[in-house]
C-alpha cells in the first residue's frame, strides 16, 4: 500500500513540475517575447538546469502497435512461417519491433477491417476467397503479395488499378522485399574484380580444399513440376543426350525420401545430393525478371555448382564465378563444358572460391523475417503521401516480365 503511495506522489509532483514549467513559459512569452525577437525558452531555463531541454528532446517516441492483417491463406508457408504470436518481431529480432499480425481466419480477436494499418492480401489464392470489402482509411496500406511468377497468376492483373498501395515479393523493386535468398559480402569479401581474379586464382593451391572430392557424380536435377511455363523439362531432356542427368522427385525415377515428391523433403535431399553430386541444375520454372527461388539460393549453402536458368540477373544478386548460366549455351555446348570442368579439379574449385567471403541466407524462415521486419519498420516510418499502384500490367503480367524459349540457340 505504502508503494502505491509514492508511486502516485511522484506522479503528482511530476504534473506539478510540468504545470510550473508551462506557466513560467507562458509568462516568458507574455513579458519579454514582444521585447526581445531573439529570446529562447533555453535561456529562461538556462540557470536552472542547462540540460532540460536536451532530456524532452533525447526522449524516445512512444510508439503504437501497427496491426497487419493476413486477409487470406495465412497458413502459405511464406507468411505462416513468421508466426502470429504477439512477441512474433520480437522474437524475429526486427529492428522495430511495434507490430502485431491477424490471421483473418483464426486470430481470436479481429479488428474492423478499417482500423488495420496493413492488409496483406495472397494473389495466387485470391481466387479461393474475395477483396476485402469496407470504406478504407487513409492511414491504410493494401499490400499485393506473391512468391509466384506472373505465369501463374490465377488473377486477371488488369483489374488493380489503383487498389494497391505497396508490393511485398521476391522482386527486387518491391516495396517490401520477401526473397527466396539473399548473399551478403562479409568484411574480407574483394571490392575489385582484381581482387577477385586473385582470390579465383589462390583456389589453385594445393592447401586449399578439394570440393569434387568423393563426388562420383556429375549432373543432378529435382524438380516435381514437369510441365512448366520455361520448358525447363526439355531443356534437361536435350542435356541428357550429352552428358548422364540425374532426375529426382516428381519428374524422375530417383529419390532421397520416402515423400520424394513434396518440396518440403528437398532440403534433406539437398544434403543426400551434395555427397554424390558436382553439378546441380537451379532450373526455374519460369523465366521471368527476378524469378530466383529456393532452387538457386540452397545450392549456394551445398558444395555443389548451381546450373542456373532463369530470368533473375545472377551477377546481381550472386558473386562471380559463383554458377554457371544455362542460357549462355546450347544444351550440346553446356554438356561440353561440363564435361571439361568435371574433369579437371582445379577448374571446378574454383567455382568455390568465394564461401569464405560471402554469407548466403536461403530457406523460409529468413524470407519471412526480413519481409515482416522490414514491414513493420516501414510503415512506422512511411508517413508520406500515400501510395498507389496505378496499374499492374507493366510489373505483374507474363507478357511483360516473363519469357518462353522455343529453341536452345546460344542466348548470348
């Protein structure tokens, strides 16, 4: 009881102190503010206590909660995998951490749909439910999301204009980036392609590590969508005339798992594939601009060469002589030069000479925390006019962002 008493004392005197501090200013500013221009709430202060304005000033903002609500299919595993618990930033490590989730189906209790601050809205399973219908506030932002290419989009694009206020997907320009992957520089990673070449160059060394030893093996490929937007299965098939092609999943005879054909056992084979393999062929199925998934950012954690063929620009978001590109050759000459680099060690170890000078973050629970950090962040910070998309076409059709090969030419 007697600790409840000083709790409230000290508040009282604390009003108190702020009532006098406010009197006295109005008072300054009644006597002396007609009198001097350049008189300063500071120097009425000043012999009281220099640093009175300096502790208002250095005090943090208090902040409310922003509240995001996941309008439909939540359990995708790309949103599922944050979690909707009230400690979920915290526990994530975001920087800001002043946000809390709804899961539109089961979170127990809702908000008005005009009191959220964000509504994430899944494109590819929107055709499952409807848009969210209410008379929206100005402090709100629709969010389009997607982890899909454009090629599969089950939703007419052209009908979005000016609905949507952010994107949140792997692309690169979104306004919330939710990627597949990412690679970072560590300190000791080269700022020129002269240090770069060097460092290609010390892979040479017989102290260094022998990446193709034990690997009796060349090229491998897992994949449980056969049917796809890049022809990525013909692709393999002409490869396979010219050098033996491994298939596991779905579109194969082989597999690492007794559910070989959920992408969810993948990464337990990516583990059984790196024992055997030299090559692994990071086929996506579509080739469309940014479109780079699991495919490539997991071989990148292995010691197997990823094959890359997609629409991402990998010199961009990869070291160099990190992968090799599909696209840059014929399925013939790409054979040939697998073959030459499977032959000879040193030529293939130096496909490695960057894991001690890059970090790669793959899989989905670092998609979902930097996506929902960064969410959460920018709409405490985001306090501009608002934004809205005013059409869909130019970043979200196939036509625009995506591309179909009809014949195995050199690209180049």
């Amino acid at each position: 009881m007697k600790q409840g008493t000083i709790s409230i004392s000290k508040l009282n005197c604390k009003k108190i102190f702020v009532i006098f501090l406010i009197l006295n200013v109005v008072l300054a500013v009644v006597l002396f503010g007609r009198q001097n221009e350049n008189f300063s709430f500071q120097q009425l202060y000043s012999p009281f206590n220099t640093s009175l304005f300096d502790v208002f000033q250095s005090a943090p903002t208090l902040r409310e909660n922003k509240t995001i609500l996941i309008w439909n299919s939540a359990h995708r595993i790309e949103t599922a995998a944050f979690g909707f618990e009230l400690d979920s930033f915290r526990r994530h490590g975001c920087e800001v951490s002043d946000c809390i989730v709804f899961d539109n189906a089961t979170s127990h209790e809702l908000l008005p749909l005009e009191d959220y601050d964000a509504i994430i809205i899944h494109m590819h399973e929107l055709w499952l439910t409807h848009l969210p219908e209410f008379q929206r506030k100005s402090h709100q932002r629709l969010i389009f999301l997607s982890q899909e290419s454009p090629t599969t989009l089950p939703i007419d694009v052209t009908k979005f204009g000016n609905y949507f206020n952010w994107t949140m997907t792997y692309k690169l320009n979104s306004d919330v980036q939710l990627l597949y992957g990412r690679v970072s520089p560590l300190p000791t990673a080269p700022k020129t392609s002269e240090e770069t070449r060097k460092m290609i160059e010390e892979t040479h060394l017989s102290s260094t590590k022998n990446y193709a030893a034990n690997k009796t093996s060349p090229v491998v490929w897992m994949a449980s969508h056969c049917g796809t937007h890049s022809l990525r299965e013909t692709y393999v098939r002409q490869l396979g005339k010219f050098i033996p092609v491994d298939v596991y999943g779905g579109c194969g005879n082989l597999s690492c798992s007794r559910n070989h054909s959920h992408w969810l056992s993948f990464p337990h084979c990516y583990n059984v594939l790196d024992e055997k393999y030299k090559f692994y062929l990071s086929f996506e199925n579509s080739i469309c601009t940014d479109y780079a998934t699991e495919k490539f950012f997991e071989i990148l954690t292995h010691n197997m060469v990823p094959v890359v063929y997609g629409g991402a620009n990998y010199s961009y978001i990869a070291p160099p002589h990190s992968y090799i590109n599909a696209l840059d050759f014929t399925p013939e000459k790409l054979a040939e030069y697998l073959k030459l680099v499977d032959s000879n060690d040193t030529l293939y170890n130096e496909y490695f000479w960057w894991k001690d000078h890059y970090e790669v973050e793959a899989g989905v629970d670092q998609m979902a925390s930097h996506g929902f950090c960064d969410l959460c962040k920018k709409l405490h910070q985001d306090q501009g006019v608002i934004k809205y998309y005013s059409e869909l076409v130019s970043e979200w059709h196939y036509n625009t962002q995506c591309h179909q090969f009809t014949s195995w030419e050199t690209q180049s």
